[in-house]
C-alpha cells in the first residue's frame, strides 16, 4: 500500500505546532515559499491613499455626504455674431468689443436725423431770407446753421453708422500673383457693404446738393445791376430843408455857438448814408476852401455822419478842440478846415453839404455832400 493510500485511510489529526527554531530556518532557506509581508505592507498603502483623498476631497468627508452637482447654467446668448479670424475678419473687426451695434445704429439714426434736418430748415430759411430782403445778420446766420448742421450729421454718420475697423497685416512679398491681386480688389470691394443706412445717406446727399444749387442760383440775382450809380449819389438835393430826428425843421437860431445835432433831409428822416452833424462853431475861425466860404452861414457846418475809414457814425464832437470823433477806430476830423482828417485810419476828409438860409429862416441844403458819403471803393477818385 502506498503512502498516500494509507494517508486516505488514517483520520485527520491536527498538525503539532511548529516551533520557533523551525519558522527561523524557513525564513532562511532560500527553497522556502515566500512571505505575504510585502503584499500587506502594498495593502495598508493603498487604503491610506484611498483614507486621504477621501478625507481631504472637495466636499466630502469622513461621515460626509457627496454634495450635489452644480445645475448647469445656459449658455450666454452674445449680442452680436462671433468675430471671424483671419482676412475675413477685416471686413468684421468691431473696435468698441462688447457695444450694443443696434442700439448704436438707432441713436446714430435719430442724431443724423435731427442734424440733417436742422440743415434743410436753415438752407430753406437762407433761401427765403435772401428772396425776401433780410438782413445780414439772418443770411450769415441762416448760412453758417446749414453748413454746421450738414457737417455735423456727415461727422455723426461716419462715427454712428459706420464700422470702424483697424486691421493689420504683413506686408508681403512683391509682386503679387493674379490670383492674389484679384483676392485682394474682391476685399476691396466688400467695404461697400460695410455703409449703413445707405437710403439715409443718398437722401442727405440729394437734400444737400440741391438747396446748395438753390442758394447758388439765387445769388446769381446779386450779380444783375451794377451798384456804381447808387454808390456815386450824393444823397441830398439842393433846396431840401434840414429836419431833426423829431421831424422838425431846423431854424437859424437852433444852436448856440460850440453845439452840434443829427440832421436829415425832408422825406428821408432815418436814412442811415443821409444822415448829417450839423454844427455852430465861431465864423471868424472857419477856415474852409475859398471856393465854400458861402456854405457856413452865421457858423453853421454841415459833414456827412459816416465815417471815411469803415462806416461807423462819427457823433462825437468835441467844442473845445473842435474834432469830430469816431468812436469805431478813433479817428478824428478837424471841423473848422472842412472836415479834414488829424488822426486815426480814415484817409478822406468827411463830404460837407453846403447850406444856406432861407426866408423864413431855416436851413436848407445848397446840393449835394462833395463826395458820396461813406468809406472809400473801386472807382472813387
């Protein structure tokens, strides 16, 4: 019988224990079976890794339950479309990143709008100024409101309404290739769409060039008569009486010797190139021409009111000195030698009106001022 057949028969006994003499030499024979140390000691570091990521984890925790998963937040919508990138996003670039273009398109409209309108009214006030006699002032200003309020809505268009766009690329290298040249005139004219409003804009345009060919036109009427003839009148005619600002005629004894009034023709009070300074100075100091040693009865002189230099009413008489002052520029005209100049910028002597009296004892005009009244022009001798 074989050893494992008598081992099959035998009852099971328990193995004696081994002793400790035993276990050492097995731990030194290098045929023994090895040790499950090491697969322990790879155990125990295993679960204090999985102990600690546990314990130091976002949210969890030794008893700690798993915290909920954040609800997803939608996606926000953008208020304009992606920018491209590269060429394409020349045509594309938005400078001001983050603005609101439809809300800068509709302020931008309503700016245009009022500015261009403001021009049509002061080019349609213009042309009525001009058609209906207005003054200077109404025409200059009527003008300047057109041609700023046209500046300013072209300025707020291209600001408001147009892309603005600054892009940059490096120069390459030259010559180009057909098929590059005609990528690159395709570029240029895709900027055609980047116009905005582009009705708005024809609309300004057509308003624009039209009241400029009405207020053209309409000054073409300045160009008819010639004005010499006006300009050469002397304004006053012989035998016209002397009137006062009220309306009166002026008698002989008026004035006292070193005093002076404004004075009009009859039928012409207000007249502003009419209008004369009637002056009462001492006849033995008079020193006028031989051929107007007539025209100052009892001491009376009369000179034109309108300054020779720029147009001013020279008012200012001054009895000790006997100067005649314009106050524009300051300067002065010496009353007993005609009028002459002494000072300041006017070159001509004032026109003096010859006077006489007559039989009742007013004033009346002997003819005509010597020069037309006023500052000097093309064609004065």
């Amino acid at each position: 019988m074989s050893k494992n057949e008598e081992r099959a028969g035998l009852p099971e006994t328990a193995s004696p224990p081994v002793p400790a003499s035993a276990e050492i030499a097995r731990a030194t024979d290098p045929e023994a079976k090895p040790s499950r140390i090491p697969a322990l000691m790879v155990e125990a570091l295993l679960f204090g890794l999985i102990f600690a990521r546990g314990l130091f984890s976002k949210g969890r925790g030794p008893g700690r339950t798993p915290a909920a998963a954040p609800l997803p937040t939608p996606p926000a919508v953008p208020d304009r479309a992606p920018e491209k990138t590269g060429r394409a996003a020349d045509r594309n670039l938005d400078l001001r990143s983050g603005s609101n273009v439809k809300r800068r398109e509709r302020w931008g409209t309503f700016f245009v709008v009022c500015a261009f309108a403001a021009g049509i009214a002061a080019g349609l006030g213009f042309v009525f100024a001009y058609w209906l006699g207005g003054n200077d002032l109404l025409l200059g200003g009527t003008l300047a409101v057109f041609l700023g309020a046209f500046g300013s809505a072209l300025v707020l268009y291209s600001h408001w309404l147009m892309l603005q766009k600054e892009a940059t690329e490096p120069r390459e290298k030259l010559p180009s290739s057909a098929a590059e040249r005609e990528a690159a005139l395709d570029e240029y004219c895709t900027g055609a769409r980047d116009v905005q409003r582009r009705g708005l804009l024809k609309w300004m345009g057509v308003a624009g060039t039209g009241l400029v060919a009405a207020m053209m036109i309409s000054l073409l009427r300045s160009l008819g008569m010639s004005p010499y003839p006006s300009l050469f009148t002397t304004i006053w005619k012989g035998g016209e009486r002397l009137m006062t600002a009220e309306g009166q005629p002026v008698s002989i004894a008026l004035l006292e010797p070193g005093s002076s009034v404004t004075v009009f023709p009859e039928g012409s009070l207000g007249s502003e190139r009419a209008q004369t300074v009637l002056i009462r100075v001492k006849e033995q100091l008079l020193q006028l021409p031989r051929d107007r040693a007539n025209w100052a009865p009892m001491g009376y002189v009369a000179y034109s009111r309108v300054c020779t230099h720029a147009g001013c009413s020279v008012g200012l008489f001054e009895s000790e000195t006997h100067q005649l002052l314009c106050p524009c520029h300051q300067s002065t005209f010496d009353v007993l030698r005609a009028a002459s100049p002494t000072g300041g910028p006017a070159a001509r002597p004032l026109p003096q009106l010859p006077l006489y009296v007559d039989s009742d004892g007013n004033l009346r005009a002997g003819g005509g001022f010597t020069a037309p009244p006023g500052p000097g022009f093309s064609g004065m001798s």
